[in-house]
C-alpha cells in the first residue's frame, strides 16, 4: 500500500530506506527465514529500540515522525518477507524503548501530540474490533485511473481533489472538447474502488496507569484518569481487561466521542498503540 513505485521519494526518504533496509538484512533477515511455517495474515515482527537507535538515521526518524519512519520500515518488511518466501503481512513493532519515553497519563498534555511515549498500564475495558477504512482506492470515471488516498480514522472519508492523469491529457491536447469533465466538475469525478480499498482492524481500549515496585508488586492500578488506546492488525483480540502493558504508542488527538456538530473544536487525547509489551505484575 505504501511502495516505492511510481512516488518521487525524497533524499532523506530514500536514505531511510536504506537504513532500514541495511539494518533487516543484516540483524533481523535469519528471524524473518525462520517464519517460513507460520500461517497467520498478519505478523507482529518486532524489533528492539537499541539496534535501530544504533543507526542515527532511524533514531532521529523513529523519533521525529515515528508513523512516517514505521511505513517506510514496513515496505521494507514486505519486500524481506517476499524474499524469503513468506506470506504473511509483516508490521514492525518496535519494542525496549528507552527511559527517555517513560511517561505517564496524568503527565499527558496538548503539546505531547505526535510524540511517541511509553506508558505502564492496566487494561480496564476492550471494545468490540471493528475494521476501518485506512487507504481508499479512487477510480476517476473519465480516464479510469486509479489512485489511492490514505485516510484518517475517526474522521470523515477523504476523496481526490483532481485526477493527474487528466490534467496531463488536458495539457497534451489543444482541442477544448477533449477536456475531462473531471477538470470542469464542481465536485471531482471519482468512484470508490472498494476491492482495492485496504481496510485495518482495530480495537479501543481504556487503559489506567499501573505503578509497581521493583519486585513488580502492583501499588496502584485504580488511578482516576483513564485514557483510549487503539491497538490494530494482529494486536486485536490479544490484549484482555485486567492484564499489564507497557504501550509504546504515539500521542493522537481525537474528536470527542459524544460531539453532536462536526466541526466540534474539542480534543482528547489518544494512544495509537505501535507496540505492545506484557509486563508480568503481582496485583495488589
Ligand atoms: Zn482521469
């Protein structure tokens, strides 16, 4: 869904890549030829923070724009898989980061949206998994051509503004009765592809904050404050009400849940989960 075909990467896209690229092929490609008798649809392939922080262009990048850095590393992932012959969806979850992103959720603010944080918690409520339109495929009627868009969730379906393909044509061609209706439309003249839309399965969680002692003796899980958690692919259905998590996750803001007008200005904050580790506790 996200290749490197027919997109004009940037320089510094292009070195991450590589990055990621040098650094699956030599310390993780014997883990992905020993997936060979797996059968799942999805594989949560995990990765430590320290060997891709030993690389300075994914530490930055993990950093800077931890989803951006991911997408690239999982079209990197693909590509290994495909090499060694194995046919499941490989999603990179990056795992043992380090102290720098411990955080908790009464520390949460506005200003921490987009950064990446982990977060010791308690899973209090699981919803239902549902699916989500993640990339929708757009065919213009004019021209059929087809191209993709990446969607948000939660958020009202986005469609293409223009079809390239079309303004080329209309370049190209100096008689005016040739112009795509597409280009004169008010609205942009797409039908959605729904067999080549890629949906994602995802799950809510509310989670508390656990604080532990050093032996992992819980002291409080019961903490007022409770945040949403969105964990997708193979992570739905894994994680059950009253287990303990460490999520590595990237601050969200989201429209409240109850917003009656759409253009409600209202925020709350969110986790999008890109990594989940069981943490073996003692209840209280
Ligand atoms: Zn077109």
């Amino acid at each position: 869904m996200f290749g490197e075909e027919g997109i004009d990467l940037s320089e510094e896209d292009k070195a991450l890549l590589s990055a990621w690229r040098e650094l699956i092929e030599r310390r993780y490609y014997k883990d992905i030829e020993s997936l060979l008798a797996y059968r799942d649809e999805v594989f949560g392939f995990d990765v430590q923070h320290h060997d891709l922080a030993s690389n300075d262009i994914l530490r930055s990048a993990f950093h800077e724009q931890p989803v951006h850095c991911l997408e690239l590393g999982n079209t990197v992932l693909k590509e290994q898989f495909q090499r060694a012959g194995v046919h499941m969806r490989g999603v990179l979850r990056v795992v043992g980061l380090g102290d720098e992103y411990r955080t908790t959720i009464d520390a949460l603010r506005m200003r921490n949206r987009y950064k990446l944080v982990s977060i010791d918690v308690k899973i209090v409520e699981v919803s239902d998994a549902y699916g989500w339109l993640k990339v929708a495929a757009y065919r213009c009627r004019d021209c059929k051509d087809e191209q993709t868009i990446v969607q948000r969730r939660a958020r009202e379906r986005e469609s293409p503004h223009f079809c390239m393909a079309c303004i080329r044509k209309a370049q190209e061609s100096d008689d005016e009765n040739q112009v795509p209706v597409s280009l004169l439309a008010r609205r942009p003249n797409f039908a959605l592809v729904t067999e080549d839309c890629f949906y994602e399965d995802a799950q809510s969680l509310r989670v508390r904050q656990v604080v532990y002692d050093d032996e992992g003796h819980v002291l409080n899980d019961a903490a007022p404050e409770s945040l949403e958690a969105v964990v997708a692919d193979e992570m739905v259905g894994r994680l059950t009400p009253s287990t303990y998590y460490r999520l590595n996750a990237v601050v969200k803001l989201e429209p409240l849940r109850d917003r009656t007008f759409a253009k409600d200005t209202r925020r709350v904050l969110s986790l999008e989960v890109i990594s989940a580790e069981e943490l073996a506790l003692f209840p209280a």
